[in-house]
C-alpha cells in the first residue's frame, strides 16, 4: 500500500477546508429563473394590494363600524 | 363616472420577462428582452379584446386574462420551488406524472376563478384598481433593479480593462500563414478524469487522434472552472485578474466579462497578421457577437434557435413539461451547424484564416445519444436545474457523439495540401458529479480536453505542458511572435464571485494513485 506522506495530507486536509467557501454555482453564471425571488416580490406586490384596498374601501369599513356602534 | 382604466393585463404580461431580466441583469442584454416583450404585449392585447368582444365587457375581459397570464407564466417557478420541497426523485414520480398533479389543481384554479370574474354581477372598478396597482408595483420593484444595476455597476469597457485598448486593428504583415482552428468542446473532460471518476475510457477517440498526427495533453488543466472565466482568460492570454481591473469590477458581473471575450488581443492579433476570422458560435453569451470578426456562422438567427433567456422564460411557463418536445430539434441543430460549418470550411489561399468554434458539446442539455439518437432529457437548460441531475451515461453519450463528429471534422481538416493548425481544447472539465476530497473535486472542474496538430512540429515547445493561458502564446510565436510564456495556475472563484484562490498546488499533488 501506497503510503501518503504528512505534506500531501496537509494539502488534502486543505483543500477540504477551502472548499466549502469556493464551491461554486453562482460562478458558473447561468442565467438563473429566481423562482425565490419571485415570489419574494409578488407577497410585496399583494402587501401593495391590501393596502390599496383598505385605501379604496375605507370610507365603506368606517361606514360599517360606525354603524354597528350606533 | 369616471372611467376604469385596465392595464393589469399588460403589466402582468411584461412583469415575469422584466423579473427574469431585472433578476440577471448582470449577466444579459436589454436587446434579449425587447421581442418577448412584444410578443407578450400583442398576445395580450389580442386575447383582451376578443375576450372582451365575446363577455361583452372589457373590465371582466382583463380579469380573465390576467388570471390565464399568472397561471401561465408562474407555473415553471411554481413546479421548480416545488421540486426544491419534493423533489421528483424522493416522490419516486415520473416527470410527466408529477406535471400532471401541479397541472390540474391549476387548471381547475383558473377555471374556477375565470368563472366567478365571468358570472359576477359586482362591479369590478374597485377590484381593477387594487390589481392595476398591484401589477405596477411587481413591475416598478423589477425596474428599480434593473435601474440600480444601470446606475451603479455597468461598466464601460474602458473601465473593465486594465490593459490599453487599441482602437483598430492595423494589417501589417504578410498571410504566408497556416489556417488556425481552435475548436472549444464545452466541458469536454481529460482523459484523466474520465478514467478516474468515471472509469470511463477514451482511448478510441484518443488513438484516432493520435494516429492523425494529433498531441494530446494527459494531464491538462484549465486555470478556471467556469467559462466566463476560461474563454477572456484564454482569449487575452492571461488571468483574469490581470486583464480586468478587479478592484473595480465585481467578478459576478458577467456582463464586464462578456465585454472582455468580446474585444480580445487573439483576434485582433489574426487580424494583423491578415487573418480572416470565422467565428462558429454556440450560443452562449460568452462567444457570441465577437469583435473583429469577418463570418457569425450557427448563430441563433441562422440556426432559429433559442437564446439562453428565451429558454429559461420558456422554462418558467406552462409549456415547461413540453419544453424539450417543442424545442430540441433547434437546438440539436445548432450543434450539428457547428460540426458541419467546421466540415465545410475549404482550404483558401487567398488568405489564411482562423477559425474560432465554441460547441456546447458534451456539456448539458443532453439531446444526443452517443451515434446522435436525439434523446429527450426533459430539460434544455445549461445549467444544473436541480429536477435533472447528473447523469453520467448521458454526458458520456453526448462526448461519444463529439467523438464522432470531431473523427469527420479531423479527416477533412487534415485532408488538406497545406496542413493547419488545430487545436481542440475545452474550457473546463466535466464539472458535475460528486467528489469525496479536494482533488476529485479539482479533476472533475479542471481537467480538461487538449489536443493539438501542429504541422511545424520543431516549432512546437510546451504546449502539451501549459495551460489555456499560454495556448495562444504558443501559438502566436510559432507564427513570429515573442510572448513570454506565463508561469500556468488554477483558480477557484469564490460563491460571491469577489474573490479567486490559487489552488495550482492541488492539481500537482497529490498523486491521483495516493487516493486509491
């Protein structure tokens, strides 16, 4: 059997360490579909909507309050 | 009353195309936009107005439309998020199977919701305003991007290069040259990792090669893993971070690197020397639209081929389970256009010429089978899309069929009465699969493919020993030339892309044998 000698098993031993800082997949720079990111951003775009909405139909919900108080 | 304006149909037609975009700004042009875009508006606006003529009203018209365009354009994103929480192996699905669950519960969504917006007899003036707003508000975020990345990271390419820029190519010498070909197979892996992690022998194509006369490097390595970074590299016979100022340019822009392949020293310097130039592109970004060139030929519009963008839009679509149906032929045609333009080209006295063939052979989307069977893979991305892994007897088969046509291409090429220059050299290993330590790892990104005809042989030095850095400084000064040959290394870009480590000293040791 091929002995591995203590320089060759530090530089494994290196590498090792290196790797999971260097694996890469960004850097291969394929275009990439951000299935993440879109739905990021349309829970924003339905956040706008809510607020829109309450916007729109304030006066209605105020309507509806002040006439349940009385 | 004031009238209800319905734009919520057209921004969610452009949303998901300027999302993509806004999404890899960095590494695409505005042109790749502008026909899907049109597309999507047309489509659009014709679909409205005929629903709007048949529901008798415009506003419900929009709803409909507008529900049919998030189904359409958000089911790939959804089936891949999916397939990131289940993936179709765990499930132990087949991938039309697996569709075909996603595939309803959506159709019966969209029939549901289409009925309640035909049916209804509330006013929908409020309900189009939200949405309207809604749909601005997914498109100005995307825009906000785009415009960010505009403003703060596109550079000029002035700025991207350390070195001085010529403005043009002076012709000076003579053309008592030979024709250079320089024939890229993308991530065509060496001998020794083919051997080692694969156990997969090349010897065949190998011994053909040699018996025409050709070198092969046994142990070559490129100084990159990813062909952003190999082919400006290569093509400015340098590192990268000697040829891009890269305290000024985030390395992740792979815009400021397609600019850097594009107006490279190699053929500006066979444009001196009375060269033309003929570029065989493959569609990828990184060799398309090169500077200096006399003859595009296989580019996308020759080929009617799909740019990597239109492919990943499509990709996200509801055509995303008949993708590879729809569209493999075009893309098996590109790759054969690459094969057959090399064939083609005829030994012309006039001048010499160089020939500059990137092939997106063996690596991914597999569509060949080893004698050039179309197969169906179920994907036509570049990349590892996580729902189809690596699968080492497709990518075996499409190198067998590389193979082949290189054994057609080779015995044109040097039936010739005046020999060329062939060099055949992949810009990285097979890259995928798995590794167990550092140096697997390192033989499957790095090692890659190189063999080299030289008809001068007494003028060949080194090349089998050096790396892609050197080739064309070899080469340069077997036509006259005086460059300095670089000490060769490897690098490893870091996942945020800022950073490169030398890792040379991995690839000379330890022994692959150490390992058994």
């Amino acid at each position: 059997m091929v002995k591995i000698s203590s320089r060759i098993k530090i530089q494994i031993a290196a590498i090792s360490l290196l790797l999971p800082a260097f694996i890469i997949s960004d850097a291969y720079a394929y275009l990439d579909p951000g299935s993440g990111s879109i739905v990021i951003q349309s829970i924003i775009g339905a956040l706008v909507g809510v607020g829109i909405a309450i916007k729109v139909y304030w006066e209605k919900v105020k309507m509806k309050f002040y006439s349940i108080r009385k | 009353m004031k009238k209800t304006v319905i734009f919520h149909p057209f921004l969610l037609a452009i949303f998901p195309i300027i999302f993509l975009f806004s999404h890899n700004v960095n590494n695409l042009y505005a042109e790749e936009i502008i026909l899907p875009l049109l597309y999507a508006i047309s489509g659009t606006f014709l679909i409205w107005i005929v629903l709007g003529f048949i529901l008798k009203s415009r506003i419900k018209a929009g709803f409909v439309v507008s529900l049919g365009l998030i189904v359409f354009f958000s089911y790939g994103h959804i089936f891949m998020l999916l397939n990131t929480y289940f993936p179709i192996e765990d499930i132990k699905l087949d991938f039309l199977s697996y569709h075909l669950i996603l595939f309803i519960p959506v159709l019966v969504l969209f029939a549901l919701g289409s009925y309640y917006f035909i049916r209804t007899k509330r006013p929908l003036n409020n309900a189009t305003k939200i949405v309207n707003f809604i749909a601005a508000s997914l498109v100005v975020i995307s825009l906000v991007g785009i415009g960010e990345y505009y403003i703060t990271e596109s550079y000029s390419l002035d700025q991207i290069q350390n070195i001085p820029k010529e403005s043009s190519v002076q012709i000076t010498e003579s053309n008592n040259f030979p024709d250079v070909y320089y024939i890229i197979l993308d991530a065509y892996a060496g001998s020794l990792s083919l051997q080692k992690m694969e156990n997969y022998d090349n010897s065949d194509f190998l011994d053909f090669l040699s018996k025409k006369g050709f070198h092969i490097a046994s142990e070559s390595f490129s100084n990159y893993q990813g062909t952003r970074f190999s082919i400006p590299s290569t093509l400015h016979m340098n590192y990268i971070q000697n040829t891009v100022d890269i305290k000024n340019i985030d390395l992740n822009d792979g815009r400021a690197l397609i600019e850097v392949s594009r107006d490279n020293p190699v053929f500006k310097n066979f444009k001196s020397k009375g060269y033309t130039i003929y570029s065989i592109e493959s569609g990828s970004v990184h060799t398309t639209n090169m500077n200096n060139v006399d003859f595009r030929l296989c580019t996308n519009e020759d080929t009617a081929s799909q740019s990597e963008f239109d492919s990943l839009l499509i990709e996200t679509t509801i055509i995303n389970p008949i993708q590879t149906k729809l569209f493999s032929d075009a893309n098996r045609e590109k790759i054969l256009c690459g094969f057959s333009e090399l064939f083609r080209m005829k030994n012309n006295n006039d001048t010499p010429k160089f020939v500059f063939a990137h092939i997106m052979l063996p690596h991914r989307p597999y569509v060949f089978g080893p004698t050039g069977e179309p197969i169906d893979s179920g994907s036509l991305a570049l990349r590892d899309d996580g729902i189809h892994k690596w699968n080492v007897e497709r990518y075996i088969g499409q190198l067998e069929f590389a193979n082949l046509k290189m054994k057609g291409v080779i015995e044109k090429l040097t039936q010739v009465e005046e020999p060329s220059i062939i060099i055949i050299q992949s810009d990285h290993g097979m890259r995928e699969g798995e590794y167990k330590n550092g140096y697997e790892f390192m033989l499957r990104n790095f090692n890659n493919f190189k063999a080299y005809y030289f008809p001068d042989e007494e003028k060949n030095v080194y090349f089998e020993t050096t790396t892609p850095v050197n080739s064309f400084r070899i080469l340069f000064n077997m036509l006259g030339d005086e460059y300095e040959l670089l000490e060769d290394k490897a690098y490893v870009v870091s996942k945020k892309g800022d950073q490169l480590e030398d890792v040379t000293f991995a690839l000379k040791k330890p022994n692959p044998e150490l390992l058994d």
